[in-house]
C-alpha cells in the first residue's frame, strides 16, 4: 500500500517535498492555507526599487499532477493520534507528516507597529504591504529613514541591510541622499548579525554614511510622529519607519503541547529533522526550531532531506544554508554556512549579483526539481570549509 | 495584586553558531521582567564578549560567566525593561 503523506503548507518546502516524492510509493497530499505561491524574495525589490514582477502563480500549477492539493487551514495537529484537523471542519489522517507551514508576520507584539504597517507597508508581510511601502519611498522628498527588524528573529536575516543598502541607492539616484539621514537599528551587537559577514557590511554601511544603532530592542513606536523606542528608552525619531515585523508560527494547536518552543516553532531535530518526539512528523523550513537561517534555500535542502528518509535512505541535514546578500549598486555576496563550519564571508561581486537575479527567474523551476542536478553541483562547489565548531 | 514570582530561564544555545546565542539572549530579554535571571549555555566562544557589550548596554549585569570543557555559561540578572 502506499504510504499517505500529509504535507501542510504549500510553501518553498512543502512543495518542492511534494514534488520529490514518487507517486508509485507515495499518496501525497499538501494542505495549504493559500491557492497562491508568493515568491517572497520579490518583495525587496517591488518595495525598494517599485519593481511589478509577477510575484504569485497558482499553487496547483507548481504541483505534479498526483499531488493532492486541499485548500483549507490546519487547525489542531494530534501527533499521538496522527490527525490533522481543519478550519473546513475535516479530520485528515497520515502514516507520514510533514510540516512546512513556515512563519508571519505579527505586528500586534509591538504597539504602535500594526498602525506604522497599515500607513506606510512593510516588505515581509505581502505584495501589497511591498507596494504601500514604495509608494512612501517613491514620494520621500527627504528627512529621516529609520529601518530595521523588530525583534532577533527574521525571515531572511540579510534583508534588513539589503533594505537599508537599497533605500541609500534610491536616495543617491534621486539626488535626495544629501537632505536624508539614514538610520539602521538593530538588536544585534553589529549592523550583520553573523560577525564574519559583519567584515563585509560594516565598512559599507559606515561608507554610504548611514548611521547605525545597535542593540536597539524595539519596544513601542508612536505612530503619530514616528518616534521608535527601545526596552533600554533610547529614541529614534525618523519621518518614515521600515520595520521588519516579530515573527511567529502558524496557528496551530499541537498535541502534545510541547511540540512548540517559546517562540512558536515546532521542535525538531537538527540533524534528522524529525519533529522531538514523534516517529511519523517531520518539519522543514522556517517553521522548524532549526537553528539556521529562515532561508527558502535552507526549506529546499531541508525538503530533500526528508524525501529521501521517507524513500528509505539514511538521510541528515547538515545545517546548510546559502543566502544571498544584496550589497546595492549592482553588487552582491553570498551568506554561507553549516551547523559545522561557521559563516566565511565571500567577495562582494557583479557576478553574485546576476546569480541572484537569475534565481528569481529560476525560482518556479526549482519548484518542480528540475534544476537539482545543477543545484547539488552548485551547492558541493559552494561548500564552506568546516572549522573548528563554533568559530563564528 | 500580587508580583508574579522572578523567574530562571535556561537558555540552552549549545551548538549554535554566531549568532545563535545572542538571537536567543534577545528572544529570552523581551520575554523577560525585572528580577528575572537568564542563563544562557551556548558553545561558540563569541558568546563571551558578545554578552559583555550586551550587558554593558541594556544595563543589565552579569552575575557570572564560567567555561569548562567547551560549554559557557553566562547568568544574566534582568535589572532593567
Ligand atoms: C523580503 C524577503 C526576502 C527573501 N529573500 C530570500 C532569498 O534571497 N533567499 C532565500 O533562500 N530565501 C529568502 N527569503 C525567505 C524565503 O522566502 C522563506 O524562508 C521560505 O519561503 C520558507 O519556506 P517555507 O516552505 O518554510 O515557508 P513558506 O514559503 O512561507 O510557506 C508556508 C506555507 O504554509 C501555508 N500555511 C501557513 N499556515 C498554514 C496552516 N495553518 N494550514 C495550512 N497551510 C498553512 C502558507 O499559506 C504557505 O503556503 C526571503 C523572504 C523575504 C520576506
């Protein structure tokens, strides 16, 4: 018989699993809240740069044809008694889980923001928070840009400095940047959060004269005049606030209630990627525990993973990830790392920048698995050198 | 009404790169209320000086920081939100 497998999320990784299963073994369904696929790394450039790529196709086209597709939300997740229940009101059984509901947005956590995000859009939430926010940019005539991530957790760690980098690209185009002050506040002790690519960064930042304030914890912003103030009381008074909203996981109620950390996301194994505790539940993505970036890249790596344990094959996920880093001005660099060998920083370069963009085009493909060969090569030839653990 | 009690939260960071830790020091601090103690555990050894300018600018000190066969335990009274 074949085995039923109950993918929740049609996201990056609960697709590409999808798509990787074979249909004589498997009876694989995906259960996704949504019947459309955003391209999340779009929303940089439709938010920074106003571009109208078409970031959303319709998630049933990017599935093979065996793969069942419901649409509806999942509710409560018993992984005792191997249910998935729904907002539609239906009870789903599988002999194998996989949870790939990945995370959003949750501005209620900081007062103030949910307003900031309704007036001026955000790039993290949706197409139309990204189109909201560059209109702002669009008629931003000068003064002050105070940008960066909320809280520690991110979708994308190297988005905020992208952001940053951009809207100084904007500005110097435009013949703005001398009337503007840019300001960029982190929670970290160092504009990147990963010291080795910090190297890369902080010179960049302090060349393009924006002003950084780190271990700025946000704790509230004003709407009305825009002031952002941190747990420690520092101020930051800006005229247009970019803020990368907190993050959370879906909804969801897990049985056993333990199956989530103090964050919202679900326990799993680094290596095996199953979820703590459970023999038949897997999780991939930005969903999981992972200490690893939130990275579609790493959601991929990790679907292939668990396709090949459910194939049969000792398989282990080694922590990789591979993100690029827009450095503005048509340059790029590439953050890359695994659970053994810390973060190297690359040479910023126009190539990295091409290959950043073709992979915007190579995205939907990617989908299907029709790139793997190229991308096994591609990531083998990538490998960073394991150090000494923990030399980051 | 009564003060909820201080609480002791473990922060188990250990096999966590740059920058595990200090992503979960700063998850734990907002979650966190004066009086409170954070003790973080992790095995990347730029927890260290990390956790020092962490300390120097939110305020609040560190009780201890210890390292012994690789782990460093660093405990973190909350004194100021
Ligand atoms: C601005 C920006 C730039 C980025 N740039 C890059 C980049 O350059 N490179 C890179 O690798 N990554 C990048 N990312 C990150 C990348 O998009 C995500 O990490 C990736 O999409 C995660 O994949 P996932 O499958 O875990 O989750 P997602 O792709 O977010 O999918 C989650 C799915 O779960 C569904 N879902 C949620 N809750 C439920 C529920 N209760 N029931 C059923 N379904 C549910 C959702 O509808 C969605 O389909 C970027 C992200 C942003 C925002």
């Amino acid at each position: 018989m074949r085995q039923r497998v109950l993918i929740l999320g049609g996201g990056s990784g609960g697709t590409i699993l999808a798509n990787s299963l074979d249909p004589r073994r498997f009876d694989v369904t995906v259960l996704s809240e949504s019947d459309q696929h955003l391209f999340q790394p779009g929303l940089l450039y439709a938010a920074f740069q106003g571009s109208r790529a078409r970031l959303v196709r319709d998630e049933r086209r990017l599935l093979a044809r065996h793969v069942h597709f419901v649409v509806d939300t999942a509710t409560v997740v018993d992984l005792e008694q191997q249910w998935v229940e729904t907002a539609g009101g239906e009870r789903m059984r599988y002999d194998a889980l996989v949870v790939g509901t990945g995370i959003r947005t949750d501005p209620g956590q900081i007062p103030g923001l949910a307003e900031i995000g309704a007036r001026v859009g955000d790039y993290h939430s949706s197409v139309a928070r990204a189109r909201t926010l560059w209109e702002h940019l669009d008629g931003f005539r000068g003064g002050t840009i105070a940008l960066g991530q909320a809280t520690a957790i991110c979708k994308c760690p190297p988005s905020p400095i992208e952001g940053i980098l951009l809207a100084d690209e904007l500005l110097r185009r435009r013949g703005l940047r001398e009337q503007s002050r840019l300001v960029f506040f982190t929670p970290y002790p160092r504009p990147y959060p990963a010291e080795p690519m910090n190297r890369i960064v902080e010179p960049i930042l302090e060349a393009r004269g924006i002003e950084v304030h780190t271990f700025f914890d946000l704790d509230r912003i004003d709407p009305e005049g825009a002031t952002l103030t941190s747990i420690e009381g520092e101020t930051i008074d800006c005229d247009l606030p970019i803020v990368v909203p907190p993050f959370v996981g879906a909804p969801i109620t897990y049985v056993p209630g333990d199956t989530l950390d103090e964050n919202g996301f679900v326990r799993t194994d680094q290596r095996t990627l199953r979820v703590l505790g459970s023999d038949t539940a897997f999780a991939i993505g930005d969903a999981t525990s992972l200490p690893t970036s939130k990275s579609g890249v790493g959601a991929h790596l990790e679907a292939k993973v668990v396709a090949r344990t459910l194939s049969g094959h000792q398989a282990n996920f080694g922590g990789r990830t591979h993100c690029p880093l827009d450095l503005a001005g048509g340059r790029a660099t590439f953050v890359a790392g695994s659970y053994d060998a810390p973060v190297v920083p690359a040479p910023p370069s126009r190539l990295k920048h091409l290959m950043k963009m073709a992979f915007a085009r190579l995205y939907w493909l990617s989908l299907r698995g029709v790139l793997d060969p190229a991308f096994d090569v591609y990531f083998r030839l990538t490998e960073p050198p394991v150090t000494a653990p923990g030399a980051g | 009404m009564s003060t909820p009690a201080v609480q002791h939260t473990l922060v188990d960071s250990r096999g966590s790169s740059c920058p595990g830790p200090i992503t979960d020091l700063s998850m734990a601090y907002r979650r966190s209320k004066v009086g409170d103690v954070i003790e973080l555990w992790a095995t990347d050894p730029g927890v260290t000086s990390d956790a020092r300018a962490w300390s120097d600018r939110t305020g609040n000190p560190i009780l201890s920081l210890e390292e012994s066969d690789g782990k460093i335990v660093v405990v973190i009274e909350i004194q100021r939100r």
